[in-house]
C-alpha cells in the first residue's frame, strides 16, 4: 500500500529528543507505580499531542467526508495507543506553537485519484514546525481505516520506539439469538463480523501468533472439541477429539502446540499437544480440577488454574510439568490466567464479594493490583501485543459487552454495544496489511 | 390429578430409596422437596398422552440433582432422585443416559466447562455403585453455557448448579 514511503531518515535528533524525552519520561513513571490490591490506581503520564484535522485535496465530493473520517480514525488510534493526550490543533493560519504544550503536531492530507484514496501524514516538532517524519499510504475506498491505522503505528513507533496495536484484531463469542458464533473485529471495534456458522455451543477462542488461526472449543459433533478455524480458507478444521472435554485452548508463542485441558484420564487435567492435535503429553496430575493453561512469552513455562488447594489458585510450572509453583494467595477464586507478552505480569480474573474484576501479578506473584471496578463482573483477560493493553468482557453495562483498558486500569473503553451477549475475547498479534 | 399421582410415585420412591439406596445407612434421608422440584418433561422424547404414567415415572426418574457453590460432591438431597433413576435403569435395561453438568454463572468459562464434567462425573458413579453398567451412562459438561434459569439470585443459581439427565433408548 505505500507508494511513496520517505520517511525523514535525518531525525534532527536535538529536537526529535526533546519529544522521545518526554514519552521515556511517561514511560518511567507507568514502571515505578507501586500499588495494593484493592484500592490505588495510578496514573500514566501522557504526551500532549497536536493532531491538526485532515485536509484534502481535488474535486471529487466524497474527499470532505473521507478526510473527516481519517481523522477521526487517526486521532482515535493515538488516543487509544495510551501514550498521548490528544487536542485537535488549530488550522494552518491561526497556528501558534508558543500557545501549546504539544510535543509535536500530526498533520495529514487525503486525496482520491482513479478510485483510490491517499493519505500523506507528517510529524511536526513543535514549537520549530519542523518536519521530523513523513509517510504516505494509498488504497481502496473500503480500506482508509487501515492507512489510517497503519499511520499511527507509524507515529506511534517514531515518538516512542515502540510498535503499535492499530493493526490488531479481537476475536470473541456472541450470543445473540439463541446461539453463540465466532465473531472477530478490528481492536477500536470497527468492523465486527461473523467467522462461524456453528449452530452449536462455542467458547474460548484463542489466536495463533501467526495470526492464521483461531482455536476454540465446539459442541458440534455433540461433545466439546477442539476445532482451528482458519482465517484463510474461512473454515473450521477438528484438531482433537478426545473423550470428555477437550476446553481451554492456549498457542505456545512459536504457534507449533497447543495446551489445553481434557478429562480424557478422569478430572480436568492440563496437557501439551502438537498443534496439529498429535503427541498430546500430560503435564498436571492430580484429583482437583487443572485447567486455562497459558504460555510465559518465552514458552518456557505455563501458567494455569487448579483447586487443588480446596478453591481455584493460579500456579506456573515448566512447559515440561515440572518445578510446580502457586501463584496467587488472595483471595478465594483467582482463574484465567493470561501472560504479558512483555513477561514481566500476569493478568487473571479474581473473585471479590461475588463477582469477578481483573487484576495483575508480578510474574513473581508479588504486588497484585486490581484494574477494575466493582461495576459488574470482569472476565477473560487477553493482552494486546504490545503488552499495554488488555481486552475483557464485562457485564458493567447489564449484559456481557467487550472492554479495552490500559494495562494500569486506566481508559476503560467499550468495544461493542450487543446485539447479544459478547464475550471471550482474544487479542491478535499485529497484521501488516 | 397429575400432582397427586406424582405424589403417590414420590412417597413409593422415597420408601424404595431408604431401603435400597447406597450410602444411606448413615442417617436418613431428609423429605422430598417434592414441592419444589417438579418433574422434568421438555427434554423427553416421545411423549405420548397414551400412557401417563410411564410418562411420569420417566420424568421423575429424569430428575435434575442440584449442587454446592464450586463443589461436586453428591449431595444427601439427591439420594432420592438418583435412587429413582437408578431403579428405573434397572427396569429398563435398553435405557441409557446422557448426564449433564451444569453450573451456574459465577465463574469462569472454562472452569465452570471442568466443574460440570466433575458433577456429571460424580452423579455417573453414584449409579456405577448403584449398579447400572458404566457403558450404559455418558458425561458432558456445559460448565456455565446452558442455565436453567436467568436469575441473577442464589435461587436462581442455586437452580443452575445441577446435573440433568437425558433418558435415551427408551
């Protein structure tokens, strides 16, 4: 898509610092934060971000709506990337660099030629104006958000050296009339639509890291086992069917195994296989219920869910079953354990006064810290790839909807509004598209 | 009418069962909540008018058993239901059963999914001690997927955290 991508390779590293500076700043503080469980949230600090209203240019009569929309989009994503604050900047005549605490200014420009649509973005230092980065996109009509998307990442990873998320997508289960389907969206839930024609209890999808695959469990054949629906040829392909369940499904970051959890030799226990459904080894053995198994990003280890203490505790052990650990102390139903890709937290669903909120551990299991509020039941933590955000499912609203929020708690955001119930969500690794 | 000969069915039943059911020899068992529980039908089959009361004793041996917040274990108050159920087996050898688990909504997906096999589980071998033949009892779990009740109080919760039996083959 990009047809003319000069990026300013000559950062004019004085003024160019002066913004990373900040951001690292931003950064620094979201890392030093300490907290008790229960009550503190702390606040990341934010760079304030010009972000001056899409122009356009030529005579076609849809360029105006058009350029409204890539501005909302890219404003929308810089926001949503939770490291800028952002204010819409004056137009070109009235700017005054003095009058702000901006750290830089994004302008962009839309134009359509022979059918397709361009977006040409820049960054500009402030208060100098100077031009520190450029890119420029082409496309469809239908696929301005993704430019849009693809921009941000861009001005995202030059302000702060870090990817984006604007090209990510959530998998979840609806209910809506009478059934449960798998449904994906794009990750600001734009763009929901219908992967499975099931007909059948569904839950628990799970995205490859190659971002081909979702797994989940299905009753189809009258028992639940575990299917891939693939992305690319839009089909669902059986991967084990072993007796009793076959549930809780979780990619190794290499995407070659999956662990999951069957009843195949009695209870619930935890179990590694190939991830074409061959070799299947057990790693858990014992009389309590084992199960939501997930990978520490190195694939080193796997975290999962046992009541073998009498109620429901997180636990670690090697990939292999071995060195067994317990996680978490508080509390007396602590489940769905889901591992930051950055390693170093571990979120997970824990049970306060009847209903669910999502908190995160040290990987450690030290200083746990809770993320929500009591509105509701909180469930079914997945991270974004950058390790910044986490997707879940709430019921604050009256039925069960999918929320975005920092990983700190903060800039909780609705993603769907029904119809149905909405829930499970599982977040994508990045698309280039 | 039909109360009044499920009844009848109910106090039969309830002597059979302190007579004949395993692991009652402890204490007895407590009364019925015959009130509370009533039969069973929408999932049954073949339901003719023609003969009510196979009819009946089908849907009171296909009784739901009820369970504990996050437990399993087989509670003294479905000593009743499961004894009916394991009688009816007995008299009706071409019959089998497939045992849900169910749990109600506090709790996790996939949890909930282990919790339900572990009930249908548990309610499986209380009849493989009974004495119906394993092969003859098949388990799924819908863990918390399939409520009997969308109530959002320990009733209706209460109702949800059971084990419901399909009578096939008969």
């Amino acid at each position: 898509m990009t047809f003319n991508s000069w990026s300013d390779r000559a950062r004019r590293a004085a003024t160019a610092a002066a913004v990373v500076a900040a951001v690292s700043w931003a950064a620094a503080a979201f890392a030093q934060t300490e907290a008790r469980i229960g009550v503190e949230k702390y606040k990341s600090e934010k760079t304030p971000l010009w972000v001056q209203r899409t122009a356009w240019t030529g005579a076609d009569g849809r360029a105006p709506a058009l350029a409204a929309e890539a501005f909302s989009v890219l404003g929308s994503d810089l926001e949503r990337s939770g490291f800028f604050k952002i204010a819409e900047a004056p137009a070109d005549s009235s700017i005054n660099p003095g009058s702000t605490l901006a750290a830089a200014l994004v302008k962009s420009q839309l134009g359509i030629a022979d059918g397709r649509v361009t977006l040409e973005g820049s960054l500009l230092n402030l208060p100098s104006l100077q031009v520190i980065m450029k890119k420029g996109y082409r496309s469809g009509e239908d696929a301005l958000r993704r430019i849009a998307h693809r921009l941000s990442d861009e001005i995202v990873k030059y302000l702060t050296g870090e990817e984006g998320i604007a090209r990510t997508r959530i998998g979840f289960v609806r209910r809506a009339g009478g059934g449960e389907e798998l449904y994906v969206m794009d990750y600001d839930g734009f763009g929901s639509r219908r992967l499975t024609q099931e007909g059948a209890l569904l839950v628990s999808p799970a995205w490859s890291p190659d971002g081909r695959y979702l797994a989940y469990t299905s009753y189809r054949a009258g028992s639940p086992d575990l299917y891939v629906f693939d992305l690319e040829d839009a089909k669902s392909h059986p991967v084990s069917r072993q007796p009793g369940l076959d549930a809780a499904a979780a990619w190794s970051p290499d995407g070659r195994r999956i662990a999951l959890s069957l009843t195949k030799d009695g209870n619930s226990e935890v179990y590694v296989m190939d991830a074409d459904g061959a070799n299947t080894r057990r790693l858990t053995s014992h009389p309590g219920i084992d199960t939501s198994p997930c990978w520490s990003p190195s694939g080193l280890e796997i975290a999962f869910t046992s009541d073998r203490s009498g109620a429901p505790q997180l636990y670690v052990m090697g990939a292999d079953g071995s060195n067994l650990r317990r996680l978490t102390f508080d509390g007396t139903y602590n489940d769905q354990a889901a591992w930051s890709p950055r390693g170093d937290k571990i979120a997970y669903s824990s049970r306060f006064e009847g209903r669910f909120q999502i908190v995160t551990i040290d990987a450690s299991g030290y200083n746990p810290m809770v993320l929500t509020d009591s509105r509701g039941t909180n469930e079914d933590p997945s991270w974004a790839p950058d390790g910044r955000h986490i997707v879940y499912a709430s019921s604050r609203s009256g039925r069960r909807e999918i929320y975005v929020m920092n990983s700190d708690g903060t800039d909780q955001r609705r993603l769907t509004d029904g119809p149905g119930d909405s829930y499970n969500p599982t977040w994508s690794p990045r698309f280039d598209d | 009418m039909r109360t009044r000969s499920w009844l009848a069915h109910s106090m039969l039943l309830l002597a059979l069962a302190l007579i004949v059911a395993p692991g009652c020899a402890k204490k007895k068992a407590p009364p019925p909540p015959v009130t509370q529980q009533p039969p069973v039908t929408q999932q049954l089959p073949d339901t003719t008018s023609t003969k009510p009361p196979v009819d009946q004793e089908r849907a009171f041996a296909a009784q739901d058993i009820r369970f504990d917040y996050d437990k399993a274990n087989i509670r003294d108050d479905a000593r009743l239901a499961l004894t009916a159920l394991g009688k009816y087996l007995m008299e009706a050898p071409s019959a089998h059963v497939l045992i849900e688990g169910h749990c109600d909504e506090r709790g996790t997906t996939d949890y909930n999914l282990a919790l339900g096999e572990r009930r249908a589980k548990a309610a499986r071998d209380w009849l493989v001690a009974y004495g119906i033949g394993g092969d003859r009892l098949s388990t799924i779990s819908y863990g918390k997927e399939r409520p009997l009740d969308p109530g959002q109080d320990e009733s209706s919760w209460s109702r949800n955290r059971r084990a419901h039996f399909v009578l096939q083959g008969v």
